[in-house]
C-alpha cells in the first residue's frame, strides 16, 4: 500500500486544536466520579489538553489486579464532559465496549496494544464500526512490528474510519533498559515518512514508565513533527489503582508543556521526516557495528586463553598478513577506501593485541585475531 493508500482526515480538520501539539490527558483508569471529575476540572485550565482520557476496562496481565470500573466510568465522563466541555475518549478491546461507549456519547475510541496484536480481534472491532462516523486512535503493538500497526489502521480505514491516528507508545524490548518500553523512534518515524497524512502522537507515560523521563520523551516527539501527546495525569497520582509511577498531576503536566519546545519546521516536512528516517538507520547500524565489534572482542579473548593454555606465542605474522589481504579485498569491492579500511583494521588490531597481551602476560607487538 502506498502512502496514498488510506482515505484519512486530517486532525486539524475534526479536532479543537488551532494549533499543535494536541495534548489528550487524564487518569490511567477511572476510579471514583471524585477522582475523575477534580482531575478533569484541572486539566480543563491548560489550553493545550482537549481530550480527557480515562480507562475504564483495563487489560490486565492477571485477574487479581485492579480491571477497571466498567460502564458505572461513562457516566462520570459523560458528566466531565458536560461540565468541562472536553472531549472524552476509552479504550474499547470488544464490539460490546465499543456499542456502550457510543450510547454514552463518548467523543473518540482508542484500541490498545495488547488489542493491536490480535488481527482477528481488530477485525471484529472494524465490523462493529461499520457506517460510524468517530474517530479511532490506534496504539502500536507490543512488539515492533510495524505492518501489524498498519494492518490495525487500514482495517478501521476499509470499514470507513476516516478520522484515524497512531499512537506512539513504544515497545516491548526484553533487555534492561531505562524505559518501560523502547522508544525505537525508527518506527513512527518510518509510518511518518510513508503516510504522511497519518495523525501520529505519542504516549510518553507508557514509554517512559517513570514520572521524571517525560519530559525528554516528549521533547524528542516534537522534535519528531508528532502532532499530539497522551500523558497520563491523577489528582493524586501516588494513590493510583494503575501505574502510578508514570502519572503526574495536572499542575506538573501544566509547568511541563511550558516548558516544552515546538519545533516549528522550515521547508518541506517531508524532507525532515525523510532525513530523520535516514538518521535512525544509521544509529541502528551504528549499534549493530559496536554489538559485533563487541563479539569479536570476545572471540579475540578466547583465542587468547586457548593460546595461553597451549604454550602459543601471540605473535602469528603470516596469519596477521592474510587478514590484512583478505578483508582489504573485500572492502575494495564494497566501495571502501583502502587507505580508510586499513586505518579501522590497525585500531581493531591494536586492541586485539593489548587483550591477548593481558591474557598471555606477553608483550609481543603484533598478535593473531
């Protein structure tokens, strides 16, 4: 599919916002009408916050925790949004959370990414939607996959969903990390650069999991084009029932969009987009280098130790002089500079030497890698 592939509204023509970023807030989950309604009186006196968010059915990992309020939650946001006047969106994973949140009024649907995963459940979603007019906002999978999360969009756009946007909220990624899920920016940025009429925002609180990253998680979305963030706000966020590590209050959310740069693109913003997306494939390549250059390493090590082990010197001359021939050959023929590959393979060579040397207890200048 083509950039021009799905029929999609742009947010400024069906949202309140003059001007960008639009800014969706409000609790993780609905927990009391109290709670609901002093967060939303709140987040009402920020111009920027439009839409206020608060989940009702939560999808929860085990049955013991804490699963939402259920449909007793539209009514508290249907009274946010007749006392407020802002929008109201949930979260909907079934055709029967999808038919109550339309008899409660409520403005936009958003579908979550443990619901994203699943290509069937999407489907029943989009049959359930079919000759509705509201604006669905879906959230990228657990995983990185991003022909999933389009396959998500282009199923509510072939039942008609017209008003679409992407949300942003960052991945699962199984070794350690400062974040409750990796950025891995390359992926919206990608959806960018391919759908270009696609609203994308971005949930800093799902990927940050940690009050004190959102503000550079949603820096780096603006400076990205994204067009919206959804940041989680509680009146008191450390009693949550829900992630209350990741919720902040709304005079916290206030001090922080003032403090929060919009870029304001110069040119075309496809071309940014583009040299954006170019950026990322090199910081991933980058990666890649240092993770191999790593492995090497410890290669190089071993064969210090079995060196070491058999009674053998680390200077191999001839095998040094074959590694030279061999790997200049082949970045002749990848388009390298010669004099370029030489230079990397002596800082590689070097290094080689000094471990091996520390292993063996030997100070021979050249060894074999």
């Amino acid at each position: 599919m083509t950039a021009k592939g799905m029929d999609i509204l742009p947010l400024h023509k069906w949202l309140p916002a003059k001007q960008l970023p639009l800014v969706i807030s409000g609790p993780c989950s609905a927990e009391s009408r109290e709670q609901v309604l002093a967060t939303a009186r709140q987040l009402a006196m920020i111009p920027q916050v439009k839409v206020f968010r608060a989940g009702i059915w939560k999808p929860r990992t085990r049955p013991s925790k804490f699963e939402g309020v259920g449909n007793e939650g539209l009514k508290w946001l249907q009274d946010v949004k007749a006392e407020t006047g802002l929008l109201t969106t949930v979260e909907v994973a079934k055709p029967e959370h999808i038919e109550a949140a339309l008899h409660a009024g409520i403005d936009i649907l958003w579908i979550g990414a443990r619901t994203v995963v699943n290509p069937f459940s999407v489907q029943e979603l989009a049959e359930v939607l079919k000759g509705i007019d509201i604006p669905v906002m879906v959230k990228n999978p657990l995983n990185p996959d991003v022909k999933l999360w389009l396959g998500a969009l282009e199923r509510l756009n072939a039942s008609g969903i017209t008003r679409l946007v992407a949300i942003h909220r960052g991945f699962y990624y199984y070794k350690h990390s400062i974040y409750r899920n990796q950025p891995m920016w390359e992926i919206p940025i990608e959806m960018q650069w391919q759908y270009p009429q696609l609203p994308i925002i971005c949930d800093p609180s799902h990927i940050s999991g940690r009050r004190d990253l959102l503000q550079g998680i949603s820096q780096k979305a603006l400076d990205l084009g994204m067009a919206g963030l959804m940041i989680e706000s509680h009146i008191q966020p450390e009693e949550a029932l829900t992630d209350a590590d990741q919720q902040i209050t709304p005079s916290v959310l206030a001090e922080m969009l003032k403090n929060l740069h919009v870029r304001q693109f110069s040119g075309n913003k496809e071309f940014q987009t583009k040299l954006e997306h170019l950026r990322h494939e090199i910081d991933k390549m980058d990666a890649e280098l240092i993770d191999i250059l790593a492995k090497r390493m410890n290669i190089v090590e071993e064969i210090g130790q079995y060196k070491k082990d058999n009674n053998i010197t680390v200077l191999q001359i001839r095998r040094w002089s074959e590694i030279i021939y061999d790997r200049l050959n082949l970045g002749e023929k990848a388009g390298l500079q010669k004099d370029f590959l030489l230079r990397m393979l002596q800082l590689v060579h070097k290094e080689s030497i000094r471990r091996q040397e520390n292993i063996m207890g030997q100070t021979d200048d050249e060894e074999n890698s």
